[in-house]
C-alpha cells in the first residue's frame, strides 16, 4: 500500500532528489520561469508557493527558515525583499504551469514551462 508515499522520486536517491528539488526551485525563483517537464514542474511547484509564503510573512524566523531551504543569498534575498513584497496581498496560487506543444527528443517526455503570476 501506498500510504503516506506522496511525491516523485525521479529515479533518485534521497540527498540527490533533495538538492535536485533545491536548485530547480532556486532555479525558478532566479530566472523567474523555467521549462522543464511536465512531472517536475508539477513537483516543484508547492515547494516554491510554500517558500514565497513565508516571504510574505517579512519576519526574522521567515528568512531564517528561507535561508536553510535554499542556501543560497542571492535567492533569499530576492524572495524576502521582492517576491515576498509583490504576492503581499494575494492569497495564493503564486506560480502557473503551461504546458507546451512539444516534447523532449530523447524520451518524449511532454513539457512544461513554469512561471510567476
């Protein structure tokens, strides 16, 4: 049975899923939008809502839990002191997901371009 098993593992081990799930959320945050696959843009998307929440908040503990979720200033920086500030007053829904005509070469798989609201 499957309880309590939610989320992808993208053929990964542990530590490599979680620094792989680190640097295309960094990458999202940074860049503003990204392309990638349909299954990981649907994966990273709650990780980046929950981060962007907590920038809304513009408190000590806020940054300092921002801080050990992304490891990296430049992207903390730019979620407490600009997307925190911009998604002040919406309730949610921060990221959407389009997805594309197209599919990667390789393996077919279908694609999907995530970006901010």
């Amino acid at each position: 049975m499957r309880h309590q098993k939610k989320g992808k593992k993208f053929g990964r081990l542990r530590g490599d899923r979680i620094s792989f799930m680190r640097n295309l959320a960094n990458d999202v945050i940074r860049a503003g939008s990204v392309e990638t696959t349909e299954v990981r843009a649907k994966a990273i998307r709650p990780v980046v809502e929950k981060l962007i929440t907590f920038a809304r908040k513009q408190t000590l503990a806020s940054r300092r839990l921002i801080k050990s979720r992304v490891q990296n200033a430049r992207v903390e920086k730019k979620l407490y002191e600009d997307l925190g500030p911009r998604y002040a007053t919406r309730s949610g829904g921060y990221l959407r997901i389009v997805k594309l005509a197209k599919s990667r070469k390789r393996d077919g798989a279908r694609l999907a371009r995530i970006e901010f609201v």
